[in-house]
C-alpha cells in the first residue's frame, strides 16, 4: 500500500493475512483506511469498498479473540497520510493526462477539418 499499489489486491491480502495471523486491530486498521472518504481504489482493479464494510463486520465479531490489542498498527498515521497522498497525487496526474490527450484530440479534429 506504500509503494502506490491500490488496486484491491494488495489490501486484500493484508487483511486476510493479518486474520489468519490473529491481530484483528491491525486488519480492522486496514478496512477502515480503505473506508476513509479519501481512499479509492485505481480504475484499473478490482477493489470494492463494500467488501471491506463487511471485512471489517466480521472482524469486529473476532476482536476478543486478537492476537493484538487496539492500540496495534500496520500504518503509522503518516504513513496512512502518505498514501491518501499518493492516491491524491495519482489521480491529478490523470486529471493532467486527459486534458492533454483533449487538447490533441482537438488540435487533430482542427487539423483535419472536423
């Protein structure tokens, strides 16, 4: 999730490997990042924020049985702001893409008479 891949699959596999390994609070950490009204997933995969809503569900029914306690983390909140950032930065650049690729399309569109 550091390194900018956010397309589900990543955030997928954490949760479910931070189950698997009994620390509840660290996945219930996960979900709510990918929950946060600043979080998306890239158009490009298959990440579902409703699939996390009822991740995080059935995490809450498996917290007393967690391996971790509710102070535990994967992300420090820097590194949460890191990678709101990172989804902020992505997405202007795509924003910056298809203003350019219009302004060729037009410019083409003059060019041959359209």
């Amino acid at each position: 999730m550091l390194n900018g891949h956010n397309t589900g699959y990543v955030q997928k596999k954490l949760a479910i490997g931070l189950e698997k390994q009994g620390k509840i609070y660290q996945a219930l950490q996960v979900c709510d990042i990918i929950l946060n009204d600043k979080f998306h997933f890239s158009k490009h995969g298959c990440g579902n924020k409703d699939e996390f809503i009822k991740r995080k569900e059935g995490l809450r029914k498996k917290a007393n049985k967690s391996s971790d306690n509710e102070k535990s983390e994967v992300f420090s909140d820097e590194e949460i702001s890191f990678i709101i950032k990172q989804i902020q930065m992505e997405d202007e650049r795509i924003k910056q893409e298809e203003i350019e690729h219009e302004r060729k399309m037009k410019q083409l569109r003059k060019n041959l008479g359209f």
